[in-house]
C-alpha cells in the first residue's frame, strides 16, 4: 500500500476483515436483451457521479438466467477490475446511492469487483472514497496481475481504519469540501460554454454581410483520402498518417496515435500527400453528437491522408484562414450536416456535397481584414480558456490533496482532540478489530463442534 502516515488511534488491515470482497459475475452473452426488469451494470455504466442507469443497450437479462450472478446492493462500492490495459483498473470507481425501484433485482457483471462493508464498523462512504484517493488507486494498483484484479486479490487490499465515529467526521467534511469544489468546476465549465457562444457570436458579426458565393469546387482541388492498409503502419517513418482521430477544430494532433509509412508508390504520394495550407475536414461521424466536420489547416510536410478525411487546397483567391473560420459559421455547419447521409448511428458528408458547398468570397483584402479581426478577439478567448484549463487541473489536484489528507488524520486532528472518548477504549479501531476477531474465533468453535 501507498504509504499513508496515519493517526495512532488507527489502523490499517486488509479490506476483507471489514467487508465482503466479489467479483461480479458476466451473464452469457446470448441472454442479454435491451429491456426488462433485471438489470445488469457494466464498466462502461461506472462512474465517480455513481451508476449511470440511462444505458439499456444489452443492459437485462430475463429472470431465469439470474441464476449465480452477484447481486447489487445500496451502498456498495464498485470498482473496476478488468481492462484492456492495466493502468485502467481502478480508475473508475462509484458509491451505489441509488437504485431505480422499476427494476426488481440488480446485478454487477465480472469486469467489476464489488466491496460490501460490514457497516457497523466500517462505512461504505470511507471505503469509497479511499479508494477514490491516489493512496487507494496504487493500492489496488498492486494487487493487479497482468489485466485482471481478482477477489483472492483483491481481499489482500490494506486500508486505512479510523475508529467509527471518525469515519463519520472525515466522510461530512470532505463532501462538505467537494460540494465547494464541484460548484467551483461547474462554474468553470460554465464559464467554458459562455466562451464558445462568445466566439460565435464574433464568427456571426464578422461574416454577416452579403458577399457574392461561390462553390468551394469552382476555387479549390479536393480530394478524399486513401483507405491505407493498418498492417502496413509502424511506429516510424517517413510519412505519418492522419487518421479522423488526429483531427480537431483547428488543429491536427500529431501525437494521438501516431502511425507511419515508409515505401510509399509516387502515385500515392502524388495524390494523398498534404501539403502545408491544406484544409483538412473529418466527413464521418456520430449522427447524434455531429463529432465530425472538423476542420485545421496543414502546417507540417510528409502527411499522408487516410480515409473518411478529404482535403481542400484552395486557389490564391481565397485564404485558407478565411475559409477555416467560416467553416466554424453555424452557416456552414447547417449546409455541411444537410447533406449527411448514413444510417442511424453513423453519419458522412461524401465529396460531392463538399464541392457543391457555397461559401462567400469577398476581397483578398476583405478576407485578410476578417481574419485579423477574428485572431484578435479570439486571442482573449484562448488565453481565458487557458486559465480554465489550469483552474480545472489545479481543482482535479485539489480534490486529491483533500482525500490525502483526509486519510492522513489532518482533517479530523482538531476533532480527535475534542473527542478523545470516542476514538478510545471501546471506541478505538483497536477495540473494534478485537472484537472482530472474538466474533470469527467464536463462530469457527461453535462450527467445530457442529461438525
């Protein structure tokens, strides 16, 4: 375990002398069905707000094959325990505050692991949020085998144990101290949204006038990318391929998942390699959420384009910077999602409603104008968006220097002084272990001689 520097009047033991310790179990996948009365959570269900319930995709099963499975109870902790890599084990974690009373029985499958504490001696909410805690993370951390938490495993997990009543202090002030802190990043990610509005409100003024339009075929080459075999890619290269996940509103991420290609035949290379002042736009997507049409211009050489992006090289007349802000426009979007096609799902822009789009195309003069504006108003907004950003991290930061300390005994150190009849004799963690331990030791006697 993380080396925690903990109070005298604690202790630390492993979690299954406080609590029962489960894997849950996975039902076959032929029984599961998207309605019904018995419910199965999942990993992608968990979450620090708690159980996410919306998500009825084979989420139920039918009432004769909950036959073994682990039942899910108010108040228990779940972690996840399974994970392609494992780095991810333990990352998400919930307190099971609620239960829907439309179901008539839930259940957990076998990715998550399931902590029931005996509570009346440890409380869910302390185990919650230790586990919560970087302390808790690295603890579970070293319990993992390859990608897999098991139950023996898991048992053997040491925690921190205050006596009960401090249990209680430390759980009302560190929501006390979360509640101002969520608040705090509520407003922050309020503050996120207003600038999104600010800066269409400054694309809509700026692009407000009645220039004449034209169709982005009549001044640009386009072209849709190529479908690059995946088994040819390395890890380096000569050529590194943009894939749709590289591209965002205004930039191209080079470092997320970056894939190469070395021997590259001219004629490819001819037609599928970007050059610097391209537009790239993304042409599928989520119908839904609409995460595509995004558009960055080319700042770097030897990129190649895969498929479900295309590129726009536009002619001397329009500057690329120019039609990168004007593709943001809500007028643009409107033009670019009325021609989506696909099923219910998947959404894509093909190349032919790409060509055909009508954009405005003032004066090189005009446009340079434009863009100036757009750049010095946006500027502010980046840099507030980067305090943001630093504000969010230094919270995310906050929230662990709190559960540290928590779990340190520095919360609650003022209380302990106060209350020294409640952390001592019968009251102490000492005390409540011993009694545990008569308790197991009278019931194995008392089986003994059953048998």
């Amino acid at each position: 375990m993380s080396e925690l520097t903990v109070p005298k009047e604690w202790e630390k033991i492993n979690i299954s002398e406080l609590a029962d310790v489960d894997l849950g179990k996975t039902p076959k996948k032929k029984d599961y069905r998207s309605d019904g009365l018995y419910k199965v959570v999942k990993f992608r269900d968990v979450g620090y707000e708690g159980i996410d319930w919306s998500k009825n995709k084979d989420g139920f099963i039918s009432k004769d094959t909950t036959k073994d499975l682990r039942k899910l109870e108010l108040n228990d902790v779940l972690i996840t325990a399974s994970a392609h890599s494992s780095e991810h084990i333990g990352r998400k974690i919930c307190f099971v505050n609620k239960i829907p009373k439309n179901y008539k029985n839930v259940f957990y499958c076998g990715e998550l692991l399931g902590i029931r504490a005996h509570r009346d001696i440890l409380s869910p909410k302390f185990t919650f949020l230790y586990f919560l805690s970087h302390s808790g993370y690295k603890e579970i951390q070293s319990h993992v085998k390859g990608v897999h938490l098991t139950s023996g495993q898991a048992r053997n997990m040491t925690i921190p144990f205050a006596p009960y009543e401090e249990q209680g202090q430390i759980i009302e002030i560190v929501e006390q101290l979360f509640s101002d802190l969520d608040n705090a990043i509520e407003n922050l990610q309020k503050a996120k949204d207003q600038l999104k509005v600010y800066r269409q409100s400054i694309l809509k003024y700026v692009f407000n006038k009645k220039w004449e339009k034209v169709d982005l075929q009549g001044i640009s080459e386009s072209c849709g990318g190529f479908a690059f075999k995946s088994n040819n890619f390395q890890d380096r290269g000569t050529y590194q391929v943009i894939r749709i996940g590289n591209v965002r509103p205004g930039i191209i991420r080079l470092n997320v998942s970056p894939v190469f290609l070395e021997n590259v035949q001219k004629k490819i290379l001819d037609k599928y390699l970007l050059k610097p002042g391209d537009v790239v736009i993304s042409l599928t997507g989520t119908r839904k959420k609409r995460d595509y049409g995004y558009t960055a211009i080319v700042k770097e050489e030897n990129l190649l384009l895969n498929q479900r992006l295309a590129y726009l090289r536009l002619d001397k007349g329009c500057l690329p910077k120019f039609f990168l802000y004007y593709s943001w426009t809500e007028l643009f979007k409107n033009s670019f999602f009325a021609s989506e096609t696909g099923n219910v799902g998947q959404g894509n822009v093909g190349m032919k409603a790409i060509q055909a789009t009508k954009i405005p195309l003032p004066s090189l003069t005009e446009q340079q104008e434009i863009v100036s504006e757009i750049e010095s108003r946006f500027s502010v907004c980046y840099k507030m968006e980067e305090t943001i950003e630093s504000s969010l991290n230094q919270a995310e930061a906050l929230r662990q220097s709190i559960l540290k300390q928590a779990f340190e005994g520095k919360l609650t150190e003022e209380w302990r002084k106060n209350n020294p009849k409640l952390i001592s004799g019968k009251n102490s963690s000492k005390a409540l272990l011993e009694g545990i331990n008569a308790e197991c030791e009278a019931l194995g006697n008392t089986q003994k001689r059953k048998k």
